[in-house]
C-alpha cells in the first residue's frame, strides 16, 4: 500500500510539474488556439498575396509581357482578399457568446468557403501558369525551373493545405 501512494505521489509530482511547463508555455505566448493559428495563417497569405501582386508588375518587366503581369497581379489581389475574408470571419468566432454548435457550424462554413476559393483560385492559376510558360520562351533551363518551381509549390501547398484542415478540425472540436 505505502508502495502504490509513493507511486501515485511521483506521478502527481510530474504531472504538476507538467502542468507548470504548459502554463507557462500559455502564459508565454507559445500555444494558440486553432482559431489563432488560422487567423495567422489567412493573414500571412492575405500580406504575401497583396505583396506578390506588386512584386509581379514591377520587377518581372523583364520576363513577363504587361497582360500577363496584369492577370498575374489580378490573381494575387484575388486570393488576397479571399484570405483576408477567412481571417475576418475566423477572428468573429467568439468562444464566450456562442455555442458549441454555433461555433462548428461557423467553422464548417468557413472551411466550405475555403475550399470553394480553392477552386476559384486554381481554376484562375491553370491559364495564368500555362501562359507564363508561353511567355518565358522554349529556353530548356527556364521549362526545367519552371517545372520544378510547379512541383515545388504544389508540396508546400499540399502541407500547408493538411495543416489549415487540421486547424479546422481542431476548431470544429471547439479546441480553443
């Protein structure tokens, strides 16, 4: 008996001492809700799309014709203010006032809504990056860099897309 209640002791002893780290691991700034870690993630795309799209007009002169630099620029402003969308309504979920079905109903929505601007948005990327292709030439290294900027982007897309569907399926468990 006296062995069990040392046991249980130690095991109490490191759960505090567990419980400490992720207070202060809290405390510090450290752990984000998913709702957090969405509104940041939309965010940092909303500035990179609104950059992306000045970036495009001004220093691809040289590579670029100006219609495509306009529908590329266009196509940026785009997904930027989609994101900006998703980062406002995320941010509008208030934990405090709404329910728990409220708050999965409003998270599965946004979700819905990210998924639709998806397809927008790739269905607008497939005729801009086949005409960026015709644009830059037959020069083999410029297709060869192409062709591994496209592979290149689809896996961090990829990742980045897994990490915003498990931050939703946080957010519609109501993990906050």
């Amino acid at each position: 008996m006296k062995q069990q209640l040392n046991n249980l002791n130690r095991r109490m002893d490191s759960l505090e001492e567990r419980n400490s780290s992720l207070i202060k691991r809290i405390e510090s700034g450290r752990i984000n809700s998913a709702q957090q870690r969405l509104v940041k993630q939309y965010r940092i795309f909303s500035c990179i799309g609104m950059s992306m799209s000045f970036v495009i007009i001004i220093l691809y002169k040289e590579l670029l014709p100006f219609p495509t630099r306009v529908c590329a620029a266009i196509y940026f402003l785009t997904a930027a203010i989609m994101d900006s969308y998703l980062a406002n309504g995320i941010k509008s979920i208030d934990y405090n006032t709404m329910g728990v079905a409220t708050v999965a109903k409003k998270a599965i929505y946004y979700r819905k809504r990210h998924h639709i601007f998806m397809g927008i948005l790739i269905a607008m990327c497939i005729p801009l990056i086949t005409s960026f292709f015709f644009a830059m030439g037959t020069d083999e290294y410029m297709v060869y860099s192409m062709i591994a900027g496209v592979v290149i982007g689809l896996a961090i897309g990829i990742k980045l897309y897994l990490d915003i569907m498990k931050n939703y399926r946080d957010l519609t468990l109501n993990d906050n």
